[in-house]
C-alpha cells in the first residue's frame, strides 16, 4: 500500500485496537457491580479510540487522489472492522445493564472464540498491507469456521437456558446476550467477506 502507508497504518491501528478490545474483554474478571461499571467504561474506551481511526480514514480517502487499493473498500474494511468493535462495546453494556456477573461456559466458549477472530483479522490487515492475498485467504477460511462454531453455541446456549433456568427476566436476558455474541461473530464474518472481495478484486 503506497501513500507513506498511511491507510495500512490506520487499517492496522483499527485492526490493533480491536484485537486489545477482544484481549481485554476475554481477561477482564467480573465478580461484581463495582467490576462492571470499570469494564464497560474499558469497552467505551477502545470503541471510541475506533471511531476516531475510521474518521481519520475518510479524511484521509477525501484527500486522496490514488489509494493503493479501491477507496470503497479501504472504506468497508475500516467500517466492518468498526462495526465488531461496536459490538464488543454493545455486549458490555448488556452484561452491565443486566447486572450479570455469573459468566457461564458458553459466554467463555463465545469470547475464546471472538478473540481468536481478532488475531485472525489482525494478521489479515498486515498481510494485505503486504499484498499477501493468497496467506489472506487462509485466514478468511479461519474466521468462517469460528463464525460456524458460534452459531452452533448460540443454539446449544439458548437450548439450555430454556432448559435450565426458571426465571422468565434471566431467560430474556441471557438470551440477549448470547444473541449479542452472535452478532459479533456474524460482524467478523464480515470483515472476512470483505478481505475475501479485496482479494478477488487484487490478487
């Protein structure tokens, strides 16, 4: 990517500042109101540092007579990256308005899952800054196959909860939640399918 690398350097800054959201929101330890507040003020943070990189992408791209790869998918790439982002800060919220503290296996199972999307996407940028499409494809590959696998917990989580649990407000609850971490993961899906149309386009 030509132009001093600056739109590698912001899509990587976007692609950074995700993964150490995701590093956070799978190592923060929730035992209480208190912990809570602390970490969902933490997601805000990360969001809004997002935000402002993607900003900085559109004046950058209005500035810009060549780009090193087609504008609107510099664009789309920043925005679905962004949007994965969003969702992370959004799940926060939820566990916080809930007030829930008791973090089962299957929000565990999700989060694993989520993180290691993050690293994916990460790699994936620096690769296309190097114009590795065929290494790029690998990873895409990766995050359809954890994308998969949170549908498939999303079901067994929610199968459970109707099983499981007696009070109709914490079904509703947990429910929004896992849908929540569905939600991310569908947004990571996007960010493949949207390095899987640069590569097409590129390679």
């Amino acid at each position: 990517m030509a132009k001093k690398n600056k739109f590698a350097d912001y899509l990587t800054g976007i692609a950074t500042n995700l993964k150490e959201s995701a590093d956070y929101f799978s190592d923060y330890k929730v035992k209480s109101e208190k912990d809570l507040a602390i970490f969902t003020n933490k997601m805000k943070e990360y969001e809004h540092k997002g935000d402002e990189i993607v900003h900085q992408v559109i004046k950058e791209l209005n500035n810009t007579f060549i780009t090193p790869i087609e504008r609107e998918d510099i664009l789309y790439l920043a925005n679905s990256m962004d949007d994965v982002l969003d969702g992370l800060e959004e799940c926060a919220a939820l566990f916080e308005m809930y007030n829930v503290t008791d973090i089962n296996p299957y929000m565990l199972e999700f989060v694993k899952e989520i993180k290691l999307c993050s690293y994916e996407i990460l790699d994936s940028v620096e690769l296309l800054t190097t114009k590795k499409y065929k290494a790029i494809r690998e990873k895409v590959i990766k995050i359809n196959a954890m994308e998969s696998k949170c549908d498939v917990i999303e079901r067994e989580s929610i199968k459970n909860l109707f099983l499981t649990e007696k009070d109709p407000i914490r079904i509703i609850q947990f429910k929004e939640i896992y849908e929540s971490f569905e939600d991310i993961a569908d947004a990571c899906e996007m960010v493949a399918n949207t390095l899987e149309t640069i590569i097409m386009k590129n390679a």
